[in-house]
C-alpha cells in the first residue's frame, strides 16, 4: 500500500519505521535503552542510535535535495543505509560478546563459590538424600528453597546434576539461579544482565532488515550503474 510520505520508500511500513528511526523513542524501541543495560555496552547502543537517527534524517532530507536526480538520491541513501548497518552489525556483535563474557564470568564465580569439597563428602550426600525426599511430595520445592538458606544446601543443589537430586531440569535450572541469587549476588547480576543482553541482537537484525528495506529502493539505485561518463 502506497502512502504519501516525507521518506524515498513511501511504502506504510517503510515510513513509519523511518519515523521512528528520526526519533530517540524510536531508537530505544528498535536498539535497547542503553541506561536499561550493562554500562559496557551502552557506549555500543548508543553509537547504534546516533548513527540510525543521523541516517534516517539525511535520508529524508535527500528527498528535497534539489541538486540529485531520483537515481541519485537512492544511490545515496544506498550509501547511508550501508553505513548504517555496518555500525549496527558493529553494535550487535559488541552485545554479543559482552552478553557472553557477563554469562561466563558469573557462572565461574558460582561455581567457585559452590564446588564441591573433599571433606563435605558425607553432609553433601546427606543433603541430597533430603533434597530427594522433599523433590517427591507436593510443598517439597517449597522446602527445599527454605533449606537453600543454608549455603552448604544451595551449593549442593547448584553442582548437583538433576537427576541425583530427583528434581526436574527446569526446576533445578531455577533453584541454581535462585542459589546464586542469594549467596553469590555478584554472579547473578552478570547472569541476568547477560540474560537481558541477549534479547538485543534479534532487535538489531530486525533493524537492519529494515534499514536496508525502508532507507531506498534497490532497483532505483541500481540504475546508477547505467550512468553514461563523459
């Protein structure tokens, strides 16, 4: 559906995300809020938006430029929306690595808090035994996260494999970040921040897609190449 529109794309779709995009609302819409995450990466998010903003404006001032054919302001848009997924692609993959080394490092801190030990050998098989016990009656999770007051507990649910405690792995999955919650804080910060991190880079290849569909058309631009030197 064609809609008359201040953008090189007059498609609907195209120019409400080019809209958006000119807007700092739309930017945190398309590209995370860079105050809502790890300060690491806001530096990443931020250039992602400046850059996105800077490109859309540029785009729908070509429209007026009086001084380019049509040919020629696709072309240039083709150029601004290339530099912009560049500096996207850049932005993600800083997410991504970010997201990844929060993860790990948090986790080796988990686990270095809960490994296991030589001389708890017997009280930890003891509270496996419990933990077995409770896993099989109707308020057992309940009590068994009552019990994971006591560190020895948590670490033993935490470097546990599931099926020795008789729980499920998704319940054994929460109850090992509900552990490192309570007594390695830290680490389940850089989990969750790492967590939240991670749902970024699908928004970015969403606006990249995007960018390359809405900032000009591709069969318009190409016909730059049939440009005649003299």
């Amino acid at each position: 559906m064609e809609t008359k529109g201040r953008f090189l794309v007059n498609t609907e779709g195209a120019s409400s995300f080019m809209e958006l995009a000119t807007t700092e609302t739309g930017g945190k819409a398309f590209l995370g809020d860079a105050e809502q995450y790890d300060s690491q990466v806001g530096p990443d998010i931020t250039a992602a938006h400046i850059t996105l903003r800077d490109a859309a404006n540029k785009v729908a001032a070509l429209v007026e430029d009086p001084t380019r054919t049509e040919v020629q302001k696709h072309e240039a848009a083709a150029i601004l929306a290339e530099r912009t997924v560049a500096q996207l692609a850049k932005s993600k993959a800083a997410i991504e690595a970010r997201a990844e080394s929060l993860y790990n490092t948090g986790l080796t801190q988990a686990q270095m808090q809960f490994a296991p030990s030589a001389d708890r050998g017997a009280l930890d098989s003891e509270i496996r035994a419990y933990i077995r016990e409770q896993a099989g009656k109707g308020e057992g999770l309940m009590k068994i996260r009552q019990a994971m007051e006591d560190k020895a507990v948590a670490a033993v649910i935490f470097h546990s494999p599931s099926f020795l405690l008789d729980i499920a792995p998704e319940n054994h999955t929460k109850l090992r970040f509900e552990a490192t919650e309570r007594h390695v804080p830290a680490a389940y910060k850089m989990m969750t921040d790492s967590v939240a991190l991670r749902e970024l880079p699908a928004k970015y290849e969403k606006t990249i897609s995007a960018v390359r569909g809405s900032f000009y058309l591709p069969t318009v631009a190409a016909q730059a190449s049939k440009r005649v030197q003299v």
